[in-house]
C-alpha cells in the first residue's frame, strides 16, 4: 500500500481536508500497530498467575495474537490487493479466535471482568481497522473511488 489517505486512527473514513499518510511499510498501518498492542497484552496477561501454566490456553492465546499482526503484515507484503484482503480476513478470523478464548481466560478465573473487556475492546477494534481497510481495498480493487475513502495507488514497478 502506497498512499492511504483518509482513514484515522481506528480505521474510520476522515474527510478529505484531513490529512494524508503515506503507508510504506506495515509498521505505519493502524491496524498493524493495534494488533501489536493486543499481543502486548496477550502475552503481559498470560505471564502471571495460573494463566501462566496454563500451557494450553496461554499458548493458544498467544499463537492467535501473533497470528493477527503476522498476517496483516504478510498481506501488505504480499504488495497485491486480493492477498492482503485475504490476509486481512485470517487476521480477523485469528481476532475471533482469540476473543473466544478471552471469555475461556475469564472464565476460569485467569483475567478479572476489567481485563477481559479491556482485551475484548482492543480486539475488537482491531477486527474492526481490518475490516474497514479490506472493505476499502476491495472497492478499490473494483474501482470504486469516492470523496472522503481511502485511495490507493499502487504503482507497478
């Protein structure tokens, strides 16, 4: 992704006065850097306590969040649009993973009610930047550019 334009910083359409952002690298997207601070949190929550020999769950807990900022980097590497939307959607699907196994998490006592919303919003969020940059993605994709979405160049060469 080259210039990406009128998104903020939860993914969300800004008018076109705002500012513009070149993406370059996968560090620049939002979504990379919140999905980022989800597997930040995975892995604080999963250190202490129970949660911590928990080998199963704290595991699989991990493996999901890394699973989401793997694959939206990998999808903006792949430097073609239908890959990263198709990344985008594993990153999702790793995001619903890892909210299921939250309420698994709270459920046997390893995160308070306070951290398992906390995780869930940031999850959640998260899901939602990605699903907002396919949608944008794919409408690009099939030339749809309107005042105030996401633009897209992406030059060949």
């Amino acid at each position: 992704v080259d210039n990406v334009d009128n998104v903020d910083n939860v993914g969300n359409v800004i008018n076109e006065q705002d500012t513009v952002a070149t993406i370059e690298r996968f560090e620049d997207l939002e979504v990379w850097k919140t999905a980022r601070e989800v597997t930040r949190m995975v892995y604080s929550l999963s250190n202490t306590g129970g949660f911590s020999r928990d080998f199963g769950l704290r595991d699989q807990m991990r493996r999901a969040a890394v699973s989401i900022l793997s694959n939206i980097a990998e999808g903006f590497e792949s430097r073609t649009p239908p890959m990263f939307i198709e990344y985008l959607g594993r990153a999702k699907a790793s995001a619903g993973e890892l909210r299921a196994q939250a309420y698994v998490a709270m459920d046997v006592g390893y995160l308070t009610q306070a951290e398992f919303e906390i995780l869930q919003n940031l999850v959640a969020k998260c899901s939602s930047q990605a699903s907002n940059l396919s949608w944008y993605l794919k409408r690009r994709q099939n030339g749809v550019s309107e005042p105030g979405e996401i633009y897209i160049d992406r030059e060949s060469g």
